[in-house]
C-alpha cells in the first residue's frame, strides 16, 4: 500500500461484485476508507467481510440506488463510522439491451431509473458534503455505450450518453466549490456479466473468441486494470482533470474494423 487515497472517504456502488468489488480492494489498498453499497446484501457482506478481515476501515449498506431515501440514509450512516463522504465512485448499473421497436416501456424505464437517475441520487447525497467541504470528486463509470452504439443494445447507450452529460454538467457547475465530477468508461471487462453473455450463446467458446478478435490486443480487461485507472482519476493525482471521460478499452474503440 502506497497511501495514495489515504484520506478519501469513498462511497462505492455495486460493490460487491465486479469492477466495483475490485475498485473496493484497490481503493482499501490505498488506504481510503469506504461506503460500500449494493442491492445484493448477501454478495455485499461477503465483500465487505474480505475487505474488512483485510484490515480495511469500511461500513456497508444494502441498498437500491434507485431509492433516493435509501442512498441518502446510507450517505448520513457512514459519517459515524468513517466520517463524512467526500468522494463518490457511481459504478451500479445494468444491462438493458432491445432492439428498439422490441423495447418495452418496462425496459426503458428499469434502464434509466438505475443507470441514470440512479446515479444522480448518489451525487444529489454526497454533494452537499463535498460543496460544504471545500471540495471532492465524483467518478461516474460510464461505457464506450457513452459514445458508440452496438445494434440491439437499446436503450442501453442512451442512458449511458446521458451520464457523460451528467458528469459534464456537474463537472461544471460545482468546478468552483473544488468538486471535480469526471467519467470513466471501460469497454470489454472479464466480469461475471460477460461471461453470461457468452454463455447465452450456442457456442459460447466461439463468443469469446469473436469478442477477443474485435481488440488490438487480443484480450478484454480485467476488473482490475479498471481499478487502476479508477484510483488515479479519484486521487490528487490529476487535481486539473475535471467534467472529463477516460477511455480504457485497449483500443477497441479507436479501431474502425477489427483486422
């Protein structure tokens, strides 16, 4: 452990599995203290028992980032466990994939009441505290959706474009009062929702294969290398980056076809 994150009281959604489960141990690694938050309260206390048997300062709350009470109510609990929230990593978000006209109100409205409003509820709770602090930072974790579209993935990227224009928006309006609001958006991550998605196919070995095939490299990344780059983007280590979106895709958005 460095210490990089020594300080940062930091909020992190869907943690208890995934990218956000590993963004948890690299931040407990740096030594912040953490708000761990999940609707899973099973996967969530498993995590957490980890981190904490780990020697990491954290508390953790079972809770639907869609209930704006409950994310609220989770935000006030930790100020007595590890001190007031003044960092915010809004990871939690599902998949939500149609083709347009095959798209349900039902669907439409489950995508955006997580992936979007869910993530303003988490900002609308910690922002008070960060403004009142004299400062803060925000790290939406976003998608190469944000700013490509895959066909039949509707409504999915919609949401996740409105989440740049969250960030940006915020970015700017709290930029004065020292909050930096900034996205992060991953493409291809070996994470368990990936694996499903290859499963669901008849041949699920020839799925990945064609998923490996469409990156530079010839692999996807692990949840991992994401936390990495969430670590840097939530310390003081770029105090100048701000209302921005960090691609870690291993080049696969960059590439026009796949050679």
């Amino acid at each position: 452990m460095t210490g990089r994150l020594r300080g940062k009281r930091i909020m992190v959604t869907g943690a208890a599995q995934g990218i956000g489960a590993a963004i948890a141990e690299a931040f407990a690694r740096e030594g912040a203290a953490l708000l761990l938050v999940d609707r899973d309260e099973t996967l969530l206390a498993e995590t957490a028992g980890r981190l904490a048997d780990s020697g990491a300062s954290l508390v953790h709350v079972a809770a639907d980032i869609a209930d704006a009470e409950a994310i609220a109510e989770a935000v006030a609990s930790a100020r007595d466990a590890i001190g007031p929230v003044n960092a915010l990593i809004n990871n939690a978000g599902v998949n939500v994939f149609a083709e347009p006209l095959a798209s349900t109100d039902a669907d439409w409205d489950r995508c955006f009441e997580i992936n979007l409003k869910g993530a303003w509820n988490c900002c609308r709770a910690v922002l008070p505290g960060l403004v009142a602090a004299g400062g803060g930072a925000i790290l939406n974790i976003a998608s190469t959706h944000a700013f490509t579209i895959i066909p039949h993935t509707f409504p999915y990227p919609l949401a996740k474009h409105a989440l740049l224009g969250l960030t940006k928006s915020l970015g700017l309006e709290y930029a004065a009062k020292g909050v930096r609001v900034n996205a992060l958006a991953p493409g291809y991550v070996a994470t368990q929702k990936v694996l499903d998605y290859w499963a669901s196919f008849p041949d699920p070995e020839a799925a990945r294969a064609a998923t490996l095939a469409l990156h530079p490299g010839g692999r996807i990344a692990t949840p991992q290398e994401i936390a990495l780059a969430a670590v840097f983007m939530i310390s003081d280590e770029c105090p100048f980056m701000n209302a921005a979106c960090l691609t870690v895709d291993g080049g696969l958005s960059v590439q026009q076809h796949p050679v």
